[in-house]
C-alpha cells in the first residue's frame, strides 16, 4: 500500500517490477513462517520424540533454498536418533527438501525444460538470473526419471490410409574425442501448406540412441499399433538413406516399403560429379525417369573420363548404392510418393543442441539430453513428477501438523490485521481479497 501511495505516477514497468518485488517477499517470509512453524510443533512434541529416542542435537540451525520467487531463508533443528544412530532435520524432510537441495524442485523442473533448447549456462540465467551453476542444472537433468519421458496415447486409434516414417542420425562428438550416432524416428501422415512452408501433420519423434535396430523398430511398431487402426492402414513409407539399420524397419512394420531419401541421393550425386558436371543433369534425369540403362552408361563415361583411382572408386561405389536401392527409387514413379524431411527433422530435434555449436557430450549426458528433447518437441511439459521423490523416514503426527497451521494462521492474521487496506472505512475490491485470504487461513 505504501509502494502504490506514492506522489509519482507508476509508470508500467515500475507496477511490473515493484509489486513483484513486494509479492514474492511476502510469499517468501509466509513460506519461512510456516516452515519454522512445523518445526517449532516437531520440537515442542516430546511425547512422539521420546517413544522414538529422537533427541534435539542442535537448535537454529540456518538452511537455504532457491525457489521460484527467490532465496527461501529459514532456521530449523537437528535431530538425533539414538535408535538408528543417525541425524536429520524433520521439518526439511516433512516439506519434502532433501540435504542435498539447493534449489526447489519447481525451480529444477523449469531449469531442465529450458536447458532442452539452450546450453545449462544460459537456462540458470534464464531461470535465476545466473544465480545457479550451470553444473547445478546439468546435475539437475541427469535426475530426471527417463522411464517417465513418454507421451502416452490417448484416444481411439486414427483411421489414415498412409504413413510416412524419416528415419536418419546425427552425428555427435563425445568428451573422449570419438564420435556417435544418434538415430532418430520421425512419425507423421504426410504434409500440409501452412503460408510458404510445409508441415507434417501429428509428428511422433522416437529416440533410437544406445538401442539395437530390433529395439527401435518395435518402439515404433508399438506406437503406431497403438495409435492407428492396422487393418485401415493400407501403406507405411519408411525415408531413409538406405542404411542397414533402416531397412530393418520394414522387417518389423506391415504393409510397408522403403524410400531412398532424396537429399542423400542427391548429395551423392553432386559428389561423384564433381569436375565432370556435363553429366550432371544427365544423371538425375535417368534415376528419376528410372531408366537404370542410362544410369549405368553414364556411370561408364565418368569412369571412362577420369584417372584418378579415388574417384573410381567412389563412382563404383555410387553404382552399387543406386542397384541395391533401386526399388526404394523406382517407388517415386510408381506410386507417386512425396519426398521427405529427414534433414529438416534431424536439424530441429537434434543437431540444433547436439551438433551445430563445438561442444562435447558425455554418455549419459547425452542419453538423457536425448531423451528430454524428444519428449518436449511430442508436446511435453518438465514437471516436479518427472524427478525422483524421496518418501519421508518420519511420518509427522496430524496433531502436530494442526498445531503448526494453527500457530501458522495466527500468524498470518496478525500480519493481515496490520495491513491499511482493511482500516480504509470503505470496502474495495482488494480489501475483500485480502480479507477473504484472512477468512480461509491461507496467505499463499
């Protein structure tokens, strides 16, 4: 009240910052008062200490937490249990803070969520304005339970004749100097104009990193059995570069048919070209016509027309590429498939973190960055159930948690009576928020 009274005009930025200031003060010191409460009511309740030899070690001592409206600053007391021969602060485990936290779990989960599009140094000064290490967020990630990163179908199962399946890898540097491969699955029914650009339509991702062939590809099987009606199906179009590991796909998926991606195909041919481009142009035109005669008589002339062995080579093994996929091909032609977005799935769900900017993953650093960048771009939300609670050791009485809200509450009253909206002699509309907050107890 006395910020708004003021003499000058707030201007609007001065409201924002101001009040948000003052609000989470007081959001703070009402969340120091009832923790201090509940541990004042642990204390006070010998009768429970004693039957569980549960003696006080030490009084007032000072814990700090980093929450989402700031540094929660509050005094509790050490405890000693002489039956199991061990030490702990009840009211830190009754609110669900364990030693270790330096941060509340809100704060972690926002944290992580933002370090899935950014690197950890700029999602603790996105989140805390710096005030965490960058170590602090990436420890925070590595505690996120995989097994709940999945989006779960709901709903009947979709009825679409077609499915469209990008299958290819990114390339990641590891902290060892080696590289690794991150496979990635892309789901979707085909595309659609949205102004100049194209968007596929209900885009699934499944991660593949550190998983056989045989694992990712009964991932997808059980997802798309899951979401869409089989016996409606009548194609599945697996795109992909015609790597072993693709074409293992269409083992494990009915009704389906492999196409060669046409960025690989053509990024080879504009390779094995390179210095005899007259052929160029030739070479595209006979792959896609499918004339396969053509292709092989200008395989030939380039041959013919260079002497350099590397080169030879390299057109030999091009020829070899095109015969073995040659039906993932010809399928263009005969049944008029549209081309695919591996590359553009590749650069928006993995490159984009992994690969773009000169940086070194771990492991486990990256299995789980993984995982979490999957999960966010299916449309998930980073939550405090994502990470791994630890259940209490103690269970607290209701009577001293009655005792805690009641010393709590009269608190809270004694800090509202105090406040001038209440002493204005007319009722306003925040008088009558405040006082309905006072009526029901609760200051948060």
């Amino acid at each position: 009240m006395n910020f708004m009274q003021e003499p000058d005009i707030k201007k609007i930025d001065e409201l924002e910052t101001g009040l948000k200031g003052i609000t989470f003060d007081f959001i703070l010191t009402m969340m120091q008062t009832y923790v201090e409460s509940l541990d004042k009511e642990i204390k006070a309740d010998k009768k429970w200490r004693r039957k569980r030899q549960i003696v006080v070690e030490r009084n007032n001592d000072k814990r700090e937490i980093f929450t989402q409206f700031g540094q929660l600053k509050y005094h509790r007391t050490y405890f000693h249990d002489k039956k199991n021969n061990t030490y702990v602060y009840l009211a830190d485990e009754a609110v669900g803070i364990d030693s270790y936290d330096r941060i509340s779990t809100t704060v972690a989960a926002e944290m992580v969520e933002h370090s899935v599009e950014t690197s950890y140094q700029e999602s603790s000064r996105h989140v805390s304005d710096g005030q965490i290490s960058r170590q602090t967020v990436m420890n925070k990630t590595r505690r996120v339970q995989e097994e709940k990163l999945k989006i779960k179908v709901k709903g009947p199962k979709r009825k679409v004749l077609i499915i469209h399946i990008d299958a290819d890898e990114d390339h990641v540097s590891l902290q060892d100097g080696t590289n690794t491969i991150v496979p990635l699955i892309t789901i979707y029914e085909g595309t659609k104009r949205t102004g100049k650009r194209g968007e596929c339509i209900n885009t699934h991702h499944i991660n593949g990193y550190g998983q056989s062939p045989e694992e990712i590809w009964l991932t997808v099987a059980n997802y798309i059995y899951d979401r869409y009606d089989i016996e409606y199906l009548e194609r599945i179009y697996i795109h992909g570069d015609g790597a072993n590991w693709i074409k293992t796909g269409k083992q494990w998926l009915p009704k389906s048919k492999l196409v060669l991606d046409k960025y690989h195909l053509n990024q080879a041919i504009m390779k094995i070209t390179a210095g005899q481009e007259e052929y160029r142009q030739e070479m595209f035109s006979s792959i896609y016509k499918c004339d396969l005669a053509k292709f092989d008589e200008l395989v030939f002339k380039l041959k013919k027309g260079t002497q350099n062995i590397k080169k030879r080579k390299r057109i030999n093994q091009l020829k070899t590429y095109i015969h073995n996929n040659w039906e993932a091909i010809t399928i263009y032609k005969e049944e008029q498939v549209s081309g695919s977005c591996t590359e553009g799935h590749i650069s928006h769900v993995l490159s984009s973190r992994f690969s773009s900017r000169p940086m070194g993953w771990s492991k486990n650093g990256l299995k789980v960055m993984t995982s979490l960048r999957v999960y966010c771009k299916n449309g998930g939300i980073i939550t405090t159930d994502h990470f791994e609670k630890t259940e209490p050791e103690y269970k607290i009485k209701k009577e001293t948690i009655r005792k805690a809200k009641k010393a709590f509450n009269k608190t809270t009253y004694e800090n509202l009576s105090n406040i001038p909206a209440f002493n204005l002699g007319k009722k306003t509309p925040l008088s009558v928020a405040l006082r309905a907050i006072q009526r029901g107890g609760y200051a948060i």
